[in-house]
C-alpha cells in the first residue's frame, strides 16, 4: 500500500461532490438522485463504486434551495456582513454507505477521509445541513454527534432523534413525528373513522411513526384493520402481498408512512391489479410529492388527504429556479443530468454521437426553460431547508455579535468567528431564535424540535386534468385556542367527489341499539343489539344506552323515553265498573234478608235460628260487600291504610257470627237430652262471647300491623313493562296473611263443628247450611291465593275483590237463602211441629 494511504480511510473515488470556498463552511448531505444501481458482490475483484440513477425533481428543488439559501444570507448585508459563506454538498444517492462517506469527507476537510483528522486549513466548518431521511440522519448524528458539530436537518421526523443522550448535536426544521402522528390520528378521528388500515416503511421512519399512531388512535376509540410494512430491502417492496392484504380488508381509509419512492412502487402494483376505492392518509413524507402527482396515478389518489410541511415563503426562489442553465456552469454534472431527463435530451459528447446522429434523441442547447416546469413543484421541502441554512447563519451571526466580557464562555468570552469550535457554534445554534421573510418564528426546544406546524393538503384533480394539492387545513400544536385541528371539510373533495368516505368493520347500530363487543375481535367490530328493557339510544353506534326516568318508558322504536301508563282498578275500566256494581247490588241482599229477618221475625224458624246473631251476621255480610269497594278506585293514602283492615275486621265478624250460630246449634240440640249440663249455656252469652273474643284477636291483629308496618301508597315500576301500577304496598307481608290465616283458621273451625253436627236429629239442621257455607268459603280462598300470587297489576286488586264477593255470596245463599225459600214460599213448613221434626218433610 503506498505511503500516502497509511493514515487515510480507504476510500473510492469522490463522486456527487458539490463544492464553493468560502470564510465558513457549511455541509449538506441530501440526496439529489433516487435510484441506485447495485452490482452484485463477489469480492473476487475490487468492489465498483455506486452507480445513481434518476434525479426527482422533489430532490433537485432541494439542491437549488440549498444553493439559493447561502447566495441570499451572502447578499444580505445586515447578515453577516464581510463574511462569505461556502458548501461542501455531497449527493448520498438515498444510501447509508455514501451518507457516511459524505459525512467523514467534510469532517476531514473535503479531500480526503481522515477519521478524527480535521483539515479545514483555511475555513472553519460550521456543521451540516440534512439528510432527509431518518436512518441516513441517525448515522449522521452519530458521528457529528462525538464532535460536537451541529447538525440541522430538514426532513428527518423520527421521534428518536429528539433524544439528547443519543444525539446531543441534532437539530431540525421539521417537527417530529410525535407531533404529526397524534396530528394524523385527530385528522381520523375529526371524520370518525373506527376501522383503519396501515401501511409503512420498515426503517425508523415507519417504524416509529407506526408505533405512535396506533397508540393514539386506540386511545381515540379506533381500531387497526392491518398493519403492514413496505419492505424497503426488496425491489417490488413486498407490493404483492400488501394489495392482496388492503384487497381482503374492509378497511377503506388506509394511512401511508412512507417516502415517495417507495410508496410509488406500490401504487405501480396497485395499478396492475386494478385497486381503486380507497382513500389515502398520507404522512408529510410522499403528500406533496410531484413524483406521486404523475397523472398514471390519479385514480388511486385522488381523494387523498394528508399532512404536508407548512408551506413558507421564498422570496426569488423561483427567478433563481428560471435563470438555472448548463451554460453558465459547464462543470456541473448534476444539473448537466437533471437538464438531460427533464428536457429528454443529450449534451453532445462521443457517447451520444450515434443517438443524435440517428435522430432517436435531440440535442441539449441549454437554453431550454425550466419556467413551465417549475410553476407546479411545491418548495414546502426546499422551504425547511432554507430554514435550516439561517438557522446556522443566524447561529453565526449571534456568535459574531458576541461583546467580549458579556459571552456565554468562560470568564464572559466569545467565540472567535475565523476559528471556533464546534460545541461553540453548537450553543447559538440552540439558542437561536429569529423571524423569517414570511413572518414565521423560528427556534428549538430543548429537544432540537422546531413548533409544530403543519398543512392539511387535499389530492384532487385541477381544471386542467392535472393533480393538484389544494390546502384545507393546518394543525398547530401551539395553538393559542387550545384547537390545534383546523380543517375546513367543505373544500375537500373525496374520491366519491360528496360524501366523507366510510370505512368501518361492522354497520352502525341504529337508535334504539348499542354496540356488543365481540369477544376475540377488535372494539369496532361488534354486533349491534338492542337496548335493555327501559333503556334507549337517541343517537347510532351507541357503546351504552341510557335509562328512562322512573315514570317514562321506551317507545317501539327504543330511540325516545315516553310517559309511562298509570294503572290501577279504576272505575272508568270495564273490569272496574262491573265490579263495583255487582258489589253495589251484592251489598243490597244482606240488607233485604234482614228486612226479611225483621218482618218475620216471630216465625218459629227465624226464632229457632238465633234471630240476634243472624241479623249481626246479615249486617257483617253488608259490610262486606261494601268494603269490596275500597279496592276499587285511585288508591290514596288513607285508602290503603285502612282497606285491608276493614276487610280483616268485618270478615272476622262475620266468621265469628257463624261459628256462634255453629256453637249454639251444636248446645241447642244437646241442651234437649235428658240431665244434659248444657241448659245453662243455652242463653244468647254464649254466643255473644264468641263474637266479641273472636273479632277481638284480628282487631289485636290489625292494630299491631298499622302500628308496626302499616300498608303505603307505592308506585310500582318494575312489575309491568312501561307501566306505573298505582297499587297499596301491604306493609308487612306477614301481617296481611296472618290476617287472612286468622279468617281461615276460624272458618275451618266453623267448618269442622258443623260437620260434625250435620246428622243432629231436626228437620231444618242449620248446621248442614253452615258446612256447605264454610266448605265454599274456604274453596274460595284457598283457590285465591295462588291467583292473588300470580295475577299482576290491577288483576291483583280485582281477584281480591272477587274472592271477597264470592266467599260473602257463599255464606249468603248457603246460610239464609234456604230460610227465606220457606218463609216466603213454603209457609205451612214455617211451624213449631215441623223443627221438632213431626211435620212434612222438605
């Protein structure tokens, strides 16, 4: 190896290299080609250098804007004045490896690659502008970063870059993409897109900004369809398989996290397989593309809505861009090969002999005009790299207008503007803070992050049938109101040209039904179910729905809360009504058998049958008929203090009327036996006493039940759907059947006592009357309770006023009927021979 490579990085011939001298030097490392030839390596032979193929005009525009950047900061003379800035820019071809030669080319002096050898003999190095991508940035801000170089970059977004530990010298004019992620993921949620698909480039860019849009739009209540990465290692980008997956989904919103270049692989297989319908979220790194504005891909793209760089203001950029031509500069072979594939010509040389010779390709003049060609290009690219440039002027600037005594070194020193360190010109640049010709503020935060501002760009077709990027909106994170988010949604076009896409795994649910997660799925795809009993939703895709007031019920359509029915046992009712006058006539019967009583009252057989204790039984009977009417009607308060006790009391008169009848019967015939003790009870004590001790426990019983637990008016929801049943709660539920089991037990009594006399030797035996009356009495409450049990509503009440009516009727027609048959009907039975049993028989 020859003496003069001992101490140099082996390194290959410098090609893509643009240089101007200068009193500082500033680097640029972006890519100005896009497309790299690789050779395969079998490193039996020296490997070839990288061959680059194909200049954007998105890149090109990003050359010139650098160019332009240091011709203005060197023609303003209130900007470094008396100082001239130079360049070093090297074309990394969009490849790390030349990314890392350009890098250690500057650091060493521009000549040769001399690790940790600085050789700028003459001009300070100030530091380096770019790159544009995140991975070649990172590699960058690694070496720049061990010397404390200052490095600002245009287009490099990755979050990772904001880490001060990792990259202490980075800077950039671009926000991260921290910022533009949770921007994208507002800008879905803004049209309430659940159901997302993914696609992203599988380098830092992709893969960081992946990571951070799906967390914020899960927080926002959306859900990944798919999430899958353009391969950036494989020719074809793995484009095959990524239509077939954006085919089997149902998402229809997909957003893109990719450069152009590779993004424009896709759509080239997006074409062959003819996939159109959806609609694209673009990332800031292809939504202003030109290359993607190519009228092959219109039908793919128009619609498309996304976040693009916010676009600045270049004074005169575009004259410079017009007065570009060859001529002027012979020697520069990038614009000699840009001018080539723009103008679609050839510069005269003995290669292109024989193509210009045979008339296949015309001659490059170099007087062909870029002014039609550049009217349509977007500087928002160019514009933050301007940015850049002052960035590191203005940094100098400060630098140069330190006052000695009053610098922000030691002891109050200032750096020297001819020769500085770098870590010197490092602490202006984070500190610098200046306003450019449009009126934009610029500076860095702690983390090299410039503010977050960005447009919202929408894709649509111009009058001229060309793409067109139309700005609807922008998102600022710094927005004073607190709103970052503005977008104006009538001036977007979408690719059905009206409505807002939709893009959803299930249907909405309608009003009236709420969404049912799926277990095993996504939270939006879901079924749709309907609202519970007593709840609505007024609004589609509900995730809960909202319960109705007490007294208001659901309509059919579940979507409303309506007033709920008032029920109880009204009059106005069919039921009602014909109740209270079966009770009306019911009540009049008792009292015209005791008319009867009265009238014929000196008869032997109202005599023989106890006359004192069968009136009181009528009068009972009467009231209780009468207190059926309590159930009956709007149940106030006091109405339902009081009904289950008057009917407790008078029944229990009642029963304990028939059971003295029963007693005295049962006394009256034994009484006849010869010596029988009885006599002396044959009296009307006895029966009297019965009445009043049997009618005194359920009064006991009563009073107890108002005192501890009384019945209530209640408003019972929850018994009948979409009903309000007006109803009296009984309190204590033991003391109502305690009630009921008293009657019962003294019926039974009744029942058993006369039974057991029903032989007794008389031709009108009364206990057999009495059996048949308790028999049906009890038939009939027994019978109640399961139907009280189970009825609901008003038919609770009414099968209560049934029971009531029928088991009075019962003892009505078994007891006194057949007495009034005879005294009525069959006088001549109605004598003192026929009870002693010698007369006819009946």
């Amino acid at each position: 190896m020859e003496s003069k490579t001992i101490c140099n990085l082996f390194n290959k011939d410098i090609t893509g290299y643009i240089s101007r001298p200068g009193d500082i030097i500033i680097g640029g490392i972006i890519p100005v080609h896009f497309n790299t030839v690789y050779k395969k390596l079998n490193f039996t032979s020296k490997p070839q250098e990288l061959q680059c193929q194909m200049v954007a005009d998105e890149y090109y525009m990003s050359l010139q804007a650098l160019l332009f950047t240091v011709e203005r900061i060197n023609a303003d003379p209130k900007l470094l004045p008396n100082i001239t800035l130079g360049f070093h820019i090297y074309d990394t071809c969009r490849t790390l490896q030349r990314a890392a030669q350009g890098t250690l080319l500057m650091l060493s002096g521009g000549k040769e690659i001399i690790p940790n050898y600085q050789c700028h003999t003459v001009s300070p190095f100030a530091g380096v502008i770019g790159d544009s991508t995140t991975r070649r940035s990172i590699l960058i801000a690694q070496i720049l970063g061990l010397y404390r170089y200052p490095q600002v970059s245009y287009f490099a977004t990755s979050p990772i870059l904001s880490d001060r530990n990792l990259f202490p010298s980075f800077f950039r004019t671009i926000p991260s993409d921290e910022f533009q992620m949770k921007g994208l993921a507002q800008l879905v949620s803004h049209f309430g897109w659940p159901w997302l698909g993914f696609l992203a480039t599988d380098d830092e860019y992709g893969q960081f900004g992946l990571q951070i849009i799906k967390q914020e739009i899960v927080k926002a209540g959306a859900c990944v369809a798919f999430a899958e990465y353009i391969l950036t290692s494989k020719p074809d980008r793995n484009a095959p398989h990524l239509i077939e997956v954006i085919k089997m989904s149902t998402a229809k919103v997909v957003v893109v996290i990719s450069t152009s270049t590779d993004f424009a692989i896709v759509l080239e297989e997006m074409l062959k397989q003819n996939l159109t319908g959806n609609t694209w979220i673009g990332s800031e790194g292809w939504s202003t593309s030109d290359l993607l504005s190519n009228k092959r891909f219109q039908g793919i793209l128009t619609g498309t809505i996304g976040f693009a760089i916010h676009q600045g203001q270049m004074p005169q950029f575009s004259e410079h861009l017009s007065n570009l031509s060859p001529l002027k500069d012979p020697n520069d072979s990038v614009m000699r090969a840009y001018w080539e594939q723009t103008f679609s010509c050839r510069w005269m040389d003995q290669q292109n002999d024989a193509w210009l010779v045979n008339g296949t390709m015309k001659a490059c003049t170099g007087n062909e005009k870029l002014e039609s060609l550049i009217m349509g290009i977007d500087y928002r690219i160019a514009h933050t790299l301007y940015v850049a440039g002052y960035a590191i002027a203005w940094a100098l600037q400060s630098m140069f207008d330190c006052t000695p005594g009053y610098g922000p070194f030691h002891a109050g020193s200032c750096a020297n503007i001819s020769s500085f360190y770098p870590w010197q010109l490092l602490h202006y640049v984070k500190n610098v803070d200046f306003v450019t010709s449009d009126e934009t503020r610029v500076f860095f935060d702690a983390k090299g992050n410039p503010p977050a501002i960005y447009d919202i760009v929408n894709w649509r077709l111009s009058a001229k049938g060309s793409m067109e990027k139309v700005t609807v909106g922008s998102y600022d994170s710094s927005s004073p109101d607190g709103k970052p988010l503005k977008i104006n949604v009538s001036e977007i076009i979408w690719i059905n040209h009206t409505q807002v896409p939709v893009s959803t795994c299930s249907p909405s649910c309608p009003s009236g039904f709420r969404k049912l997660i799926v277990p095993g799925k996504p939270l939006c795809c879901y079924e749709c179910a309907r609202c519970p009993q007593g709840h609505i939703s007024n609004q589609t895709d509900a995730v809960e729905c909202d319960s109705c007031s007490w007294d208001t019920w659901p309509n059919l359509q579940q979507d409303r809360c309506l007033p709920r029915t008032v029920e109880f046992l009204t009059y106005e009712e069919p039921l009602g009504y014909s109740l209270a006058t079966i009770t009306s006539f019911s009540s009049l019967t008792p009292i015209i058998i005791l008319g009867i009583f009265i009238y014929y009252r000196n008869t032997p057989i109202i005599r023989a049958n106890n006359y004192s204790v069968s009136c009181l039984l009528l009068l009972s009977l009467f009231l209780c008929f009468l207190c059926s009417l309590g159930f009956i009607g709007y149940p106030q308060p006091a109405k339902c203090l009081l009904r289950q006790v008057a009917f407790g009391m008078v029944f229990a008169l009642c029963i304990s009327c028939v059971l003295a009848k029963t007693i005295t019967v049962v006394i009256a015939f034994n009484a006849t036996k010869p010596g029988s003790r009885l006599r002396k009870w044959t009296g009307v004590k006895v029966p009297y006493c019965v009445i009043v001790f049997c009618t005194l426990i359920q009064l006991f019983l009563c009073g107890m039940w108002l005192i501890l637990s009384p019945p209530f008016h209640e408003f019972d929801t929850d018994t009948k759907p979409g009903v309000i049943i007006v109803n009296c709660n009984e309190g204590s539920g033991i003391a109502f059947w305690c009630m009921l089991g008293y009657l019962g037990l003294f019926a039974s009594i009744s029942f058993i006592v006369a039974f057991l006399a029903r032989r007794l030797p008389d031709s009108f035996n009364e206990a057999k009357f009495i059996t048949f009356s308790m028999l049906a009495f009890l038939s009939v409450w027994v019978s109640f309770i399961p139907a009280y049990l189970s009825a609901r509503g008003m038919y609770t009440v009414a099968m209560e006023v049934f029971a009531i009516l029928s088991s009075s009727w019962a003892v009505v027609v078994c007891i006194f009927l057949p007495k009034c048959y005879i005294v009525l009907f069959r006088p001549n039975l109605n004598s003192r021979e026929h009870l002693l049993g010698k007369g006819t028989k009946y």
